[in-house]
C-alpha cells in the first residue's frame, strides 16, 4: 500500500559534522550496572514499585505513572536494585540496577497474540512494559491506553545530524519490525503510516500492510510532526501516535517471545570518537565501556543521549537513555576566541548564515562544540527561524506565545502539532542563541497541566 | 593571546558574582566581549550553535554602510569646493567632509551608548549591539550643519522615547535613527529644511546654494544634474543619502550575506517605480512629471529603503508581510513627495508610518494561518457528524 503523495521540503538544513558512525555493529558488550532515569518519560510521573535491595528479573516493572498505573517501565536486566538517587523535593531521578549477569527474563504466558482483541492486546503491552514505547501527539508524552488515534506513524528516515540510520538498525531485526507493525496494526482503524527514505527504499519493499510514504529533504524532514502535519493532521482533540522503528521490532519480538528483552542499536558518533561505530546493547547500560572502545580524543568532550541539537546531557560515566538510538560525544568548547564576531573569520565554524564563508569549505565535515559562539541576546533578527522550519505554522509567533503562556494564542498557532525537537535547528541557528526547544517543552507542560 | 586575556579576567575580578561592583558587570562585558567571543557553553537546548551573533550581524551592517558613509564625506566637501569654485584633490574634498561629520559621529555614539550602557546596569542585562548600528545611522540622515548639541538630543530623544521607553533592544516600534530624525525635523526645523542646509556651510556663504533637487522641484525650479550625477551621488543632501551607487553596492552586501530582507527592498523599489509610473502618466506638476526612474535615485528613498526599512524589529517580521511592507513604503514615499510641498522628501515620513502599521500587517498574515488551522478543525469535525 504505497500513498502516491510523497513528503518533500527544501526548508531546512543538512549540518554536515565529522564522526558519522561507520557501519559496524559490536554486540559483546555488558555492564554491571544498569539505569532508567525517568526524566526520559515526558510527563510522567515516576511512582516506585520497587525497594533498594530488591531482587527483579528483566521485565519486571521498576516504576509507574502515578497518573496513569497501568504504564509500567520495567528493568532491562536480571539483578538488584543497587540504589535509588533522588534530588531536591525527592524527585526521583535515576534507578540503578546491578546486574548478576544470568539475564532471567520474566514471561509472560499468552496464546497466539494474532487471537487477541485489541483490548486484550493493549493490557499485554501495558503488562509487559513494551507500552512506553508508544507515545502520543499532541505533546510527544506516552500514549493514553484508552484512546482510540487517528493513525499511528512510523518512521524509517533519521535527518537528525549524525543520527543513526534505521535501515541499517532494522536490517537484522526485519522480521520482528514487520510483526510489529502487524501488532500497531491492531491498534488503529487505519493501516499503519510508514515513511522511508525517498532515495533508498528497497528493504521495505517487501512490507505490504502499512501506508508508505517517501520522505525527502534535509532535516528535520525525518522528523514525524511534518508527516503527521501532511497526512493526518492533528486538530484540537485528536490523537495520533508515534513508535520509534527499533521499538516497533522490539513490540514485534515481544509478542513472537512473551520476553520483553529491551534491546538498543546505538550509533557512537561525534568528532571527538575515534571510531564511531553502531552497539547492540540493553537500554540503560553504562556508557563507559561503549566510549572507551570506540576511543574518546579529546580532554574535555560532552556525551550526549540523542543527537547534537535535541539530546540530553550525560557525561562519560553516565547511562545511556531509554528513546535515543544515537549517543553523540562533541568536545566542550570552553574556550575564547579573539574578535570572533568580526564576520567571515574562524569559518571552521559551522555556520548556515552567509555571514561566514564555512559553507565553501570543509566540504569532509566539521567538527563542532559546545561553544555558544556569542551571548543571549533580545530577538532582533527575523525570517531566520522559517528558513529552517518546514511545518506549515510561524514558529517565533509560538515561540513568543508560549514566552508569554498565552494558551489561546498557543492553541491557534499549533502547539499541538510540534514537539520540542522540531525546534532544534531553530536552536542552533538563530542569531539571538534563544533556547526554544525550552521555551516550546515549557509551553507544551503548560498545555499538559491546563487543557490536559 | 593568552597574556591579555589572563590580564582581563584578572581586571573582571572585582564585577564578578558576588563581588563590589557586580551591578555595573555588564558594562565591562561588554567591553570584554569585543575582544573575545566569550567561553559560554550551551546549556540547555542545542548543544551546538550557528557562530553568527548579533555583534556579527551587526557589524555587517555596519559594513555595508561604509561605502555610502564614506562617499558623503567625500561628496560634504565636493559640494563646498565645487560651489565656492575652488580647485580642490580627492583628500581636501574628504578631509573638509571629515572635519564636519567624524564630531557627529563621535557625539551620536558617546550619547547613545552612555545611555545604553545606563539602562543595562540599570535593568541588569547586557548591552545589546543594536545601536552600533542606530549611533551610526543617526549622523548619517542629517543635514551636514546641524549643530552638533541638536545631534546629541535628537540622539537622547531617540533612544529614550524610541528604544528604552518600550523596553529597549527589540522591543521598538518605531526606528530609532528615523525618530531621531524626527524629532530633529520637527524640533528644529530651519536646520533640517529648506534651501540653505543640505551643503557645507551654506547658510554663512551666500555663493553657495544648499538645495536639493527635491526641494527645488517643489519650489517649482529646474534641474541641472544629470541622471548620472544623481545616481552617483554628486548632489546636495542629507550626509550618506545622495549616492544611489554606493547604497547599491550596501544593499548588495546586506542581501548576500542575508541580514537584510531582499523582499522588503524589491517589494519598496516595486512599490515607488509604479507609483512614480502612475504619477508620471498624471503629470499634473513638477513633481509628478519627474521621470520615476529619477525619483528612485533622489533624495533618501534608496537609502531608506535599504537601511531603514528592513531594520527587522520596527519593520514586518512574516515574509508576505515584508512584501506588503516593502510595497506600502514605496508607494507612500512618492506620495508624500508630490502631495506635500511642505515635505518634499516622504521617505522619512513613509518608514515611520509603516513601522506603526507592521505589527498589524503581520497579525494579518498570522491570522491567514491561524484561520487555515481553524477550518481545518471544523471541517474535521464536520466529518466525525457526518
């Protein structure tokens, strides 16, 4: 089932960076320890249904959502619960698990899931912990159980700089992404919505029961709020909702198994590895022995759980995150530059506004850091932010509507059809080094707590 | 490198958090900033970023400015020394030029950015590189021979009444610069028109003649400037207005390196060539037979419109809305031109019009998206009824 009508933007921009992982996957390696750290859950509320000390097997829950019980995130691994470190107020912000290592896997026991009702379906995804890898739109949070969407959208297509390539993660995991699709079949009225990449998308050929679409265009033409926008938009009340492609095989093993083995292929780029390569590993794992294989070459470098403009700060000692399929390592960049604002100087700089010369050169690549390149400044230059957006809506109108919390006005220029990641390349370019992927996360908790 | 550097933190001592002088930090910041992009990493958000700034962006405008700043030092003393009839080289026609316009340059930054510097201790944020731009301007659309005292207040006016009353950098409704001309025109008006101001020292030399040729079309005289000369620039003017060639040449530079908006300036030239156009097949006086092609190379309209018109927070901000924008100034300009002997430059007047009607040209085509998503939600449900 191919949809004629294919996605197509120029809006955008392709940020050609060195460190794009080579085409290797290393699947040997472990860790001790394990963990989930709930901030990676939009909007959920994290209520403990485990003790320090407590003994767990892979797939049983570890928490909850206060809101809604029956979303349960459960441990990736076999082991005891090493500790439970909280912040200020007691908010819970990472559960460490320590592994013993045997990998016992909880069960669940079931008939052919194909026999199920869509009901019966959804409590078993719910029961197993594979439900938080369906997440909704509006607001980008985990899916309401009891909601019927309008569609459901997956997306093969990564534009993301750096970012992983799903068709090379679902290579080897082909036929539990079809048996999951078959799985999110069961869950909508309309056939799944499928996009690909429309340059190459022959490993898809053989997948008949979905609508596909073909996606081109720099980033963020990967990202799903413009395909929703294009072929299900999402207007005041309805509900569409996202998988991510290697959870789609990871529901698909799920029901083929009665395990659920949380399994994540992650790319290991940035111009400070060395040998930025692809991992096979549990969801949570340390990424310590991951940076230390691929080689880290700078002192000072920051890790990242998801791509250089939406991921979230880890360090070398941290742990990987429980959506993202790219870790992205970037040296810090803590240093001056002598007259850097004069224009057309340092164009080794990254730069897509024409007041540098980087776009003639470095043709290989760039490397980047962390480096603001300049200091917060009131919003003075305009048009910038619409040459990187391709959503049909005015972003720095939503950016300043939110500024000011104004929910109407949010509303009428499309809160619901964005998620904060669609404003990652407004983030990196504009010239007043505004933080809208905050702004815009702010605005959307804001819409979380009033509209609901 | 490092040595200066060292020496710089160790004199930014004494405003650090928690310091004495920590309220006047953003003062020495930004002394320090022009020296070296600072260390800030990213916090939140993007972990990488564009290497453009507002000082970069800035300082483009800066640069394109300079051909047209530097051609009305030069055309100050061609006009002198071409009227008085004395022989003069290149360097006498600049230095005599320099001589007038460097003290206003110098008095329109000292005033400006002292009372930028104020607000930033005051209200506790970082001087915002705006008015490089502004201190710049304001000199460069004044007649030669205001006295420099009118530049300071005019300056005062501008950035208090214009800027800072509505919450500085950003925040402004109108053009600061233009509301600085403004305000010179109206508080003083013999030094800002007639026949006696626009050449160096026409008002003490009587065998000078300090007209333009606007003004003198609507006193209803003849002109003797070919259409070359007043391409070029080689007429009587405010400083920086007169040479269309050398506000190409900026214009070019703002257009390729993006900062200013190509549309607001095509859309402007549309807008005063058709007008011109339609006046022109009217005819009906001096003004309105002045071929429309001369009207786009007299007087301020191409420096307007280059410079002014496209300042991206006074100006529309949605880029159909720049369009209309654009074409409105154009049209407005000539219209003030031929209507209304007693202005008989209209550009100032058109900008600042235009400046107050942005916002609502914008609310306009925010709304054309606004009310797509709107039909949209209820053709929706339309379909769920039905």
């Amino acid at each position: 089932m191919n949809i004629k009508k294919g996605i197509r933007t120029r809006r955008g921009a392709k940020l050609n960076l060195k460190g794009s992982a080579d085409k290797i996957i290393s699947n040997k390696i472990s860790s001790s320890t394990y963990a989930l750290n709930p901030d990676d859950f939009f909007g959920l509320v994290p209520k403990l249904s485990v003790n320090e000390g407590d003994m767990v097997k892979a797939g049983d829950p570890v928490f909850f959502n206060k809101k809604e019980p029956r979303i349960k995130v459960v441990s990736p691994v076999s082991g005891t619960i090493k500790s439970i470190n909280r912040g200020a107020k007691r908010k819970i912000e990472q559960i460490i698990i320590e592994s013993d290592g045997n990998n016992e896997m909880r069960s669940h026991k079931f008939d052919q899931w194909e026999t199920l009702e869509r009901k019966e379906l959804i409590s078993l995804l719910l029961e197993s912990g594979s439900w938080p890898f369906i997440k909704q739109r509006p607001y980008g949070i985990i899916a309401n159980p009891d909601d019927l969407p309008n569609a459901i959208f997956v997306s093969t297509f990564n534009t993301a700089p750096l970012g992983a390539d799903f068709q090379y993660i679902l290579e080897k995991k082909h036929d539990n992404f079809k048996t999951g699709l078959t799985v999110l079949n069961s869950l909508v009225d309309q056939a799944v919505f499928l996009g690909i990449d429309a340059s190459f998308s022959k490993p898809f050929e053989d997948i008949k029961n979905v609508q596909k679409y073909n996606v081109s265009g720099p980033h963020p033409a990967g990202n799903l709020s413009l395909h929703i926008q294009e072929l299900s938009p999402i207007n005041m009340g309805d509900k569409v909702w996202t998988v991510n492609a290697e959870d789609v095989a990871n529901i698909g093993s799920f029901v083929k198994t009665g395990v659920q083995d949380l399994k994540r292929t992650i790319a290991l780029v940035g111009s400070a590895i060395k040998y930025p390569k692809y991992f096979s590993v549990n969801i949570g794992i340390e990424l310590s022995q991951m940076l230390s294989e691929a080689t880290i070459t700078e002192d000072q470098v920051r890790c990242i759980n998801g791509n250089v403009l939406s991921g979230s700060t880890s360090h070398e000692n941290g742990y990987l995150g429980y959506y993202n399929n790219t870790v992205s390592v970037i040296p810090e960049g803590n240093g001056y530059r002598m007259f850097g604002w004069l224009p057309f100087k340092d164009n080794h700089i990254l730069s897509l506004s024409n007041t540098s010369f980087s776009k003639l050169f470095n043709k290989k690549g760039f490397s980047v850091n962390t480096n603001l390149n300049g200091e917060e400044r009131a919003l003075v230059v305009t048009g910038e932010m619409e040459k990187v957006f391709p959503l049909d809506l005015f972003p720095m109108q939503l950016i300043k509507a939110c500024m000011i919390e104004d929910i109407e006005k949010m509303e009428a220029l499309g809160i619901y059809e964005v998620v904060p990641e669609d404003f990652g390349l407004i983030d990196y370019a504009n010239t007043s080094k505004l933080e809208a992927q905050e702004i815009i996360k702010q605005g959307i908790e804001l819409m979380i707590n009033e509209v609901g | 490198m490092n040595a200066l550097r060292k020496r710089l933190d160790a004199l930014k001592k004494p405003f650090g958090k928690g310091q004495k002088l920590e309220k006047f930090a953003p003062a020495i910041n930004a002394f320090d900033t022009f020296l070296f992009v600072p260390n800030h990493t990213t916090k939140k958000g993007a972990h990488i970023r564009d290497a453009v700034d507002l000082k970069r962006t800035m300082v483009t405008v800066i640069i394109a400015l300079m051909p047209a700043l530097i051609y009305g030092i030069y055309n100050t003393g061609y006009q002198y020394y071409s009227q008085m009839e004395t022989p003069f080289t290149f360097i006498e026609a600049f230095i005599h030029g320099s001589w007038k316009i460097v003290p206003m340059i110098i008095v329109s930054y000292v005033v400006g950015l002292s009372i930028e510097f104020g607000f930033a201790v005051y209200r506790g944020h970082e001087v915002n590189e705006g008015y490089l731009v502004t201190g710049l301007l304001i000199p460069m659309i004044m007649p030669v021979d205001i006295p420099l005292w009118m530049v300071a207040i005019s300056t005062a006016f501008a950035v208090l009444i214009a800027k800072e009353a509505f919450g500085g950098t950003g925040m402004n409704i109108l053009n600061p610069a233009l509301t600085a001309r403004a305000f010179a025109f109206f508080a003083y008006p013999t030094y800002m028109s007639g026949n006696k101001v626009w050449v160096s020292e026409a008002s003490n030399v009587d065998a000078i003649s300090g007209e333009t040729i606007l003004g003198t079309l609507a006193a209803g005289g003849d002109i003797n400037y070919s259409m070359f000369e007043m391409f070029q620039g080689a007429i009587p003017g405010s400083i920086a207005e007169t040479s269309t060639l050398w506000v190409a040449v900026g214009a070019l530079i703002l257009i390729v390196t993006g900062i200013g908006s190509w549309r607001i300036i095509t859309g402007g030239i549309l807008g005063a060539a058709i007008m011109g156009l339609l006046f022109n097949l009217w005819g009906a006086n001096a003004l309105m037979s002045f071929s429309w092609m001369n009207h786009l190379i007299v007087g301020g309209f191409a420096f307007g419109i280059v410079f002014m018109a496209t300042d991206p927070v006074s100006g529309a901000q949605t880029n159909k809305g720049k369009w209309i924008y654009g074409i409105l100034v154009g049209i407005l300009c000539i219209m003030i031109r031929v209507f209304n002997p007693a202005y008989p430059e209209g550009v100032m007047l058109a900008i600042l019009l235009m400046n107050v009607f942005a916002p609502t040209i914008d609310h306009y085509v925010v709304n054309g998206n606004i009310k797509k998503r709107k039909k949209r939600w209820a053709l929706a449900q339309e379909l769920k009824s039905a």
